[in-house]
C-alpha cells in the first residue's frame, strides 16, 4: 500500500507561540512565496528611508509646496521608488548564490 503524497507547506510565525501553515502544489510554489515574503518584510523601512530622503530634500531647500502636482510626485514618487529599488537590492545582495566551481 502506497501512502498518498504530501504537499509542501510551510509553517510561518504569527504571533507569540502561534504558527500558520500554507500548502503548496509544487517545491517551486513554496520557494517563491518564500522569496516574496522574505523580500516584504523589507518594504517597510525602505519605504521610511525615502520619507527621510524628502525630509532631507525639504531641509535642503527644495519646497514644493506651492505646486500640488510635483510635490505629490516627489513626495510618494520618492518613497515609493526607495522602498522598491532598495528592497531589491538587499534581496539580491544577501541572497546572492555563489557560482559553483
């Protein structure tokens, strides 16, 4: 008798002594969920790098206030090109694999 087939899982830390378990249908399913969820935990204090590069740019002296459009621009545009662009970066340099000799 053949025993049926487990699917991958993976078990995630919620909370204090609490664990959620997600199923995949394939090991590559469950490596890129992995991947993403990794790369999420980053976009929080990039994304607040980029509103301390507006504070910089407002000390500065780059006041946008009197044009609603580029202060809007500037003032998401920054943060939100930051928080993609250096969560990016972090991923692939900490997760860099080293060519096999």
């Amino acid at each position: 008798m053949t025993k049926p087939k487990q699917k991958p899982a993976l078990d995630v830390k919620v909370g204090p002594g609490k664990y959620r378990r997600y199923e995949f249908d394939s090991e590559e399913d469950k490596a890129e969920w992995e991947k993403l969820y990794r790369k999420s935990k980053l976009f929080m204090p990039y994304f607040l790098v980029g509103v301390g590069i507006n504070f910089l740019l407002y000390f500065a002296g780059l006041d946008l206030s009197k044009n609603i459009m580029l202060g809007a621009l500037v003032g998401l545009g920054i943060p939100l090109a930051s928080m993609y662009l250096f969560s990016e970066l972090h991923f692939r340099l900490v997760n860099r694999q080293t060519p096999k000799r």
